[in-house]
C-alpha cells in the first residue's frame, strides 16, 4: 500500500510517499481502507516536534529520540471503509463506513490501518460516519468536532447568553461557534482578519480581527471564553466575563495552569482546562448533528495523499481556514 513515512522531525520535506506493507487486523481490530485524512495544525506541530517542553520529552521518548522510529505514519483524522475484522470484532462489519481520530496511534497517511474494535480516548476514537457527506468532509469533523462538542457541553449554554472564541476560524473554532450558536448563544468569534467573513457565514454574530484589537479592552463582557489555542491573556478574559461566567482553556499554556490554578476558588468564575472527550458516544452525536445539518465542516483546501507536504506547507501559512482535507486513494 502507498503511505507516507515520516523520516525525521523537522521541514515537510521528511514526509515520503512510500511502498510499504498492508497491515493485516488482529483479533480485536478492524482493518480500514483510508479514504481520506486531513493536515491538521497538530500534525505540523507534531513533525516538526514544537510541542512545550514538558510534553515535548515524553512524546520523544514515545515517538522515536532522534527520529520518528516507533511512530512512523503521521495524520491523526480519517474517514474510511471497514475491508477485514479480527475474529474478535462484532461491533463492525466489512463494509461500514467509519470516521474518527487516532490521537497519539497516529497512522491515517496511508491507504489502509488497523485500529483496535473499541478504541476510545487519546490513542483513537472511532464510529459510522455521517451519511449525509463525502469522506472527504467526514475526516474534517472528529478532532475538531469532538474538542468543541465536549468543551462547550461542559458549559450549559443557555440561550442569549454572550459567548466568545478564541481561534474562532481553526478547527476546533469553527465547530465551537456553530455549536454555541445551536445552543442559542449570540457568539464573537476572534481570529485574523481574512478569516472573519468565513466566520460571519457559519453564523458568528459579532467578529474580531485580534491583530487589530483586543477583546479584553472594548467594555464588553461575555458568560462564557472558549480559548481554543492558549493565547488568551488569563487577567484580561477573567475580568471580561460576567459574575459566574466561564473561562475555558483547552490548550492552557503553563502560565495559564499556574494562573487558573492560583485563582480556582478566590473568584466567583469558572476556570477550566483541556478534559478530552475522545468517545465513540461524542462522535456518534457529532454524526446525528450532521446529518440533522445542525453543524458542517468547513474544509479550505483539499489535497491528494501525494502532496501532503504541500498540505503541510499550507497549513504552516496560517491562511487555513477550518480544515485542510488529505484525498487518498481514487
Ligand atoms: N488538530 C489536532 O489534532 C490537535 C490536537 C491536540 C492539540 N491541538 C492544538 O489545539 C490548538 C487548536 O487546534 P486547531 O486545530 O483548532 O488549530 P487551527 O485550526 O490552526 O486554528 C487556530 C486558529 O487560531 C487563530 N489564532 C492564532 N492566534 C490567535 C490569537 N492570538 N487570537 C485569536 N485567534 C488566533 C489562527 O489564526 P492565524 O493563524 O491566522 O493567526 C487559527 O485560525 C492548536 O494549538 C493545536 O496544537 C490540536
């Protein structure tokens, strides 16, 4: 099968597009044919291995020292087809049509990989995918998806209330503001200024170019912050909430931990960091709200499997909007 091997830590230039052998499904795994996957910001972080320091050792120690040698296939999304069952599978069959996220396994560069039956938490998530899309936007939802649906459903959003976004036009952006306007919110979105119309057409009430002003200094007060990427200043979104607002983290920087941690209790407001929410359950809601037309993906650009570097030199612009979609196969 072709796949993409990631030869070393650093430029797009390591990922190659190579011959290698088609993975066969254990007992307790499913074999699926890859359709497509996606160039994520975490998969060009991941290569290049920017990731804080703390992290950034184990996943060294957990990926290869000196190259990717345990881990060798990157991209973490995918929408697939189900070609083989280990004995031990009844949950799928050959035949269904999968979507989900493969967190730290990683391995959806390539047209076939296995994944364990029940997958479930940072090492893969999986489920039937929505049937109302292509494969192609199919692998734009999981992780985005899942981090924005989990997230916000920690809030208990109630309609009317005031919410905003950081990095409103990422991945995880663009779910949070179609969620939190689903659940009645009028919501600000914050990201660059060339994303603001993409913005305003997937239903943000208000937009805000962060390079031109900053939230945190225009009198205004939110019930709830959704910082997507950690570049929240703690000080100035806390005292932009309203009494009892929430401020959500889900990339916290050490300074914000230390931040939210020092004023967990001496303020009437909820703090909140990254919590996760990889479950079959939480895709599986994702596919009803698609499917309703509640939510969709907003995917960019669309690349073939042969010019995933190019995919990853786009995303390393930081002009993506929503997604950027990896075809492989026909
Ligand atoms: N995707 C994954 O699988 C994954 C997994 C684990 C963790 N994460 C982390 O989660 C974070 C968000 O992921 P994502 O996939 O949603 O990223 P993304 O698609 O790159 O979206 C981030 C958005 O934030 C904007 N932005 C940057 N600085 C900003 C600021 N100061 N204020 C407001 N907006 C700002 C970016 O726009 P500009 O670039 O134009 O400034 C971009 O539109 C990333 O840091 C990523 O490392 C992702």
């Amino acid at each position: 099968m072709k796949a993409v091997i990631w030869t070393k830590y650093g430029s797009p230039d390591g990922l190659q597009l190579q011959e290698v052998a088609k993975p066969s499904p254990r007992d307790n795994e499913v074999l699926i044919k890859i359709h497509a996957s996606t160039a994520s910001r975490a998969d060009t972080e991941f290569r290049r291995l920017i990731l804080p320091l703390l992290f950034a050792i184990p996943v060294r120690m957990y990926i290869g020292l000196f190259r990717p040698s345990r881990i060798k296939i990157l991209g973490t999304e995918f929408a697939g087809e189900v070609v083989a069952i280990g004995k031990d599978v009844t949950q799928y069959q050959t035949g269904d049509q999968v979507y989900g996220y493969t967190g730290l396994g990683m391995g959806t560069y390539a047209e076939y990989m296995c994944l364990s039956k029940k997958p479930s938490g940072l090492l893969g998530v999986m489920s039937k995918r929505p049937t109302n899309i292509t494969y192609e936007e199919a692998a734009a939802i999981p992780f985005g998806g899942l981090e924005a649906l989990h997230t916000l459903g920690r809030v208990n959003i109630q309609p009317g209330q005031k919410v905003l976004i950081v990095g409103a036009g990422g991945s995880i952006g663009t779910y949070s503001v179609q969620l939190a306007k689903h659940y009645g919110a009028e919501v600000t979105g914050v990201d660059s200024g060339g994303k603001l119309d993409m913005l305003r057409s997937i239903g943000a009430d208000h937009v805000i170019d962060y390079t031109r002003e900053d939230y945190t200094k225009n009198g205004q007060k939110y019930d709830a912050i959704l910082d997507t990427i950690g570049g929240s200043p703690f000080g100035g979104s806390v005292r932009s909430l309203n009494e009892n607002g929430t401020y959500l983290n889900v990339n916290p920087k050490w300074h914000h931990k230390l931040q939210m941690g020092w004023n967990k209790g001496r303020t009437s407001k909820k703090l909140l960091s990254w919590e996760g929410g990889y479950t079959t359950e939480n895709l599986l809601r994702l596919k009803e709200l698609i499917e309703a037309g509640t939510i969709k993906p907003v995917i960019d650009r669309t690349y073939p499997l042969e010019q995933i570097a190019e995919a990853h030199r786009y995303v390393e612009t930081d002009q993506k909007k929503g997604n950027v979609v990896v075809r492989i196969g026909d």
